[in-house]
C-alpha cells in the first residue's frame, strides 16, 4: 500500500485586524464588564429562556400507543 504524502501545506488565512464585528463583540465586553452579579444573573436566565424556552413546565412524556 503506497504511503500518505505527509500533510499539506496549510493555506495561509489572511484576516484583517479589526472589523465591525469585532468592534462590536469589545463594546459589548466593556459594557458586561460593568454588571453587577443579580444583573448578570437576569441576562443570564433571560437567555437560557430565550435559547431553551420560557420557564413554562414541560408537558408529560405520552405513552406511545
């Protein structure tokens, strides 16, 4: 069995240094930085809900007949 070529060359990434999102991302670093623990906490739960729904109980699993 002929052997793998050894790995390729890896592509060079050309990024830029700064961009509006990034920009963005350390504004929003700067002003977290400034909450208190409860404030943190509500944005926290606020997006928990928003990523796995409200605090509304779940519905019973059904049997499957």
């Amino acid at each position: 069995m002929p052997q793998r070529a050894a790995s390729r060359a890896k592509k060079q990434l050309d990024y830029p240094a700064e961009t509006r999102g990034s920009r963005l991302a350390a504004k929003a670093r700067k002003l977290a930085s400034r909450h208190t623990p409860a404030q943190r906490r509500a944005h926290m739960d606020a997006a928990m809900a928003m990523v796995y729904g409200g605090s509304q109980p779940k519905e019973a699993a059904r049997t499957g007949r």
